[in-house]
C-alpha cells in the first residue's frame, strides 16, 4: 500500500477500471491509503499540490499544504510561489457566430475544456488557472449557450440545430481555427458526447480525453419503453409550442430555482455559491436562452455515449463523481468496458460537476493524464493538419 497524508483535506481518487482489480481505500481524516496497484492512474503531481515528496512505488507519506485545498481563491491568491495565469475572455467567429471563449497559458500540450447542459466556460473556473501553468487552456462557451450566440432553433425549419453534432463540428473548427493544434478534451456531462463525436468526426484533432460524469442520455428514445414514446414526444411538443414552455423557463431562471438545482447536484453544497450561481443563471437570462433550453430537453434522439466510445481512436479516461444524483456511477462502470477507455476513476463525495465541486482531484488526474499522452506520435503533423489556416 501507498499512503499521503494533507493537513486539512484528505485526497481520495480511487480507480476501479473493469478491467483490473479495484483498488482498496481507506481514510482517515489525516490519510488516504491507495494500493500501489492503481497509482499509475493518480500520479499526482506534487508541485500542483504543494506536497513535499511523492514517489510511485513503496510507502510514502507526504504532507500537503493548505493553500491548495483553498479552490475558491486560487484565482487571487499566489499558489507555490507562482500568481496565476491570466484568463483572457476572447471572442471566435464561427459560421457567422459570435462563439466566446477564454484562454490561459502559453506553453504544453492544448486542453480544451467542454461545459455541461445549460452551464458555460465559467464552469472551469477553478480550472484554468491552475492547469495553465503547463499547459495552453481554452474553455469554450457551446453556441446556444454562455455568453455565444444563440440562433433561434425555429430558423432551421425541420432541421434540428442544437445537436452533438453541430457543437462537435464547432469544436473541431475551434481546434483548427483557434488552437491551431491536436488538444485533449476535457469534458463534463452532455459535454462529454461532444467531445466523443468530435473525436469520431475527426480523430486526428483529439490526442486524449477525460469524461467526467458523461450523460447517459436517460431520456433519449432508444431509453424507453415503447408504450411511453408517445406521451414523451406529446410532452416535448407541449413545452416547444406552447406558451407553458415559456413559462416552465421562467420559473427555472431565477436565483433560487438555480441554487436548488445545483444543490441536487452537487454534494458538498457549500461549494454552491452566490458566484456560482451568478455565473449559471445570467447568461440563461439572454434572449435566445430560453428557446434554446426548450430544444434541448426536447432532443431525444443522437448518439449515446455506448454508441461513439467504441468509434473513437484517442485514449480516454472517465472519472465519475459517486454522489451523481442525475448520472448514477452503476450505470457509468459500465463504459469502462471499452477498449478506448484505459481506466475509470471513482471521486468519492462528488456530485454531478467534478471539476467544480472537486477541483482538487480533478486537476491533479488531467495533468496525470496529459502527462503520460503528450508524445504525439510520428506519423501525425500537427503543422501539417492546420497549416492553411
């Protein structure tokens, strides 16, 4: 067994890959015991959280300082001697779209960082600055969300817009256009289907991908029973051509709607904050929000995640936050059975927004991730792939 200790907050990211042995935690309020067989999957680095040594093999005991576990300043404060990078608030025109998204860091591998249903960029908040200090960090806002565009869905005709399919074709265009280089995707809920079918669409721009709680698509057609499609299709017509959609949206944007949303969802609710909900609620109070909110949960039919994870080329990891009331963790072990997915990561006490709620563990599994795939390999260009942009 291998062991580290912090003098405030214990550290317990546990894989149970399908695949291998689970590993055994145990914890203390002082120490979190991992096997040795499965810190491959944590590597953490030791400079990100302050800990004074860490070695991969044997028995180690490290402590941690305290600043670190402080998720909510880091943005202000200075952190191992370093101040945080700047996060730049930039805008892309795609397709005539104006699509905003923020930038931080000047060196390493390309992470894009893909929100959930009805979040934005500022989700990653607690993210970018620290993972900016080795690598280039871009956090995009999905058209019809955040502070983008937001076309009205009904100017397509019959023609669905807000589909996995529209936002990976802007998440590849983004990677050529803006990054300008392959990327690894770091993605949360329905976010996480994006970054699957972008990397079908086009595997030669994502190198590696986390999944963190990746939606599991309940509602989707092909998840329910015959004999209740058509009360499901008569309730999505009512919401989207109706007044009493409209109305369902307005009792949904309001503070107090967003803040009991987000406490189900996450499940240290003291991490749900009158920032965080600031930065959800006011760009769902823009003109368009409403129409694309209605269309969403109205699109039962694309891919699921089970469909595209046998497709995708890249290496992928999925981290599951246990206390998912919306996404359960039995249901998720099971995409750990694919090929591409080399493991699956257990955050214990962590809800349905990992990278928010968790930060502390989700930041140390991505720079261990991008870490062990950052070698391209030969035969891929990257100069080559955007060269004509």
């Amino acid at each position: 067994m291998a062991s580290f200790s912090t003098s405030s907050r214990v550290l317990p990211v546990l894989s149970l890959h399908p695949k291998r042995n689970p590993s055994i935690i145990t914890s203390s309020p002082s120490s979190v015991h991992f096997s040795s067989t499965h810190l491959h999957s944590l590597k953490i680095r030791h400079k990100s959280l302050g800990l004074s040594s860490f070695e991969p093999d044997g028995f180690v005991v490290c402590s941690a300082s305290n600043n670190y576990f402080s998720v909510d300043e880091q943005v202000n404060e200075k952190q191992n001697s370093e101040e945080p990078h700047e996060v730049k608030n930039c805008k892309w025109n795609w397709r005539g779209y104006s699509i905003r998204y923020q930038y931080s860091g000047s060196s390493g591998p390309a992470l894009v960082l893909v929100h959930g249903f009805g979040a934005n960029s500022d989700h990653w908040r607690k993210n970018i600055p620290v993972l900016a200090k080795s690598h280039r960090v871009y956090s995009i806002d999905l058209i019809g969300y955040g502070y983008s565009d937001k076309p009205n869905p009904r100017d397509f005709f019959d023609k669905p817009f807000y589909t996995f399919e529209t936002w990976a074709s802007q998440l590849n265009d983004f990677c050529k256009d803006v990054v300008k280089d392959q990327a690894f995707f770091i993605c949360n809920s329905i976010g996480g289907l994006v970054g699957l079918q972008a990397a079908v669409m086009e595997p030669e721009i994502c190198r590696g991908m986390i999944l963190l709680n990746i939606s599991l698509r309940m509602l989707h057609i092909k998840k329910q029973p015959w004999y209740g499609r058509p009360l499901i299709r008569s309730f999505q017509n009512l919401l989207r051509n109706t007044a009493v959609g409209k109305l369902f949206y307005k009792m949904v944007a309001t503070s107090e709607s967003v803040r009991n949303i987000l406490c189900q969802c996450y499940n240290d609710t003291s991490q749900v904050t009158e920032e965080l909900v600031e930065k959800i609620l006011q760009p769902g109070l823009e003109p368009g929000a409403a129409d694309v909110f209605l269309e969403f949960i109205c699109y039962s039919g694309g891919p699921l995640p089970e469909e595209l994870l046998p497709q995708v080329k890249c290496p992928v990891l999925i981290a599951w936050g246990d206390k998912d009331p919306w996404e359960p963790i039995e249901l998720g072990r099971a995409y750990g059975n694919f090929d591409s997915v080399e493991d699956f990561i257990v955050l214990p006490n962590v809800g349905h927004c990992p990278q928010d709620e968790a930060p502390h563990l989700v930041n140390p599994l991505v720079e261990s991730f991008v870490t062990r795939h950052a070698t391209p390999p030969a035969s891929v260009s990257a100069d080559s792939l955007y060269s004509s942009n």
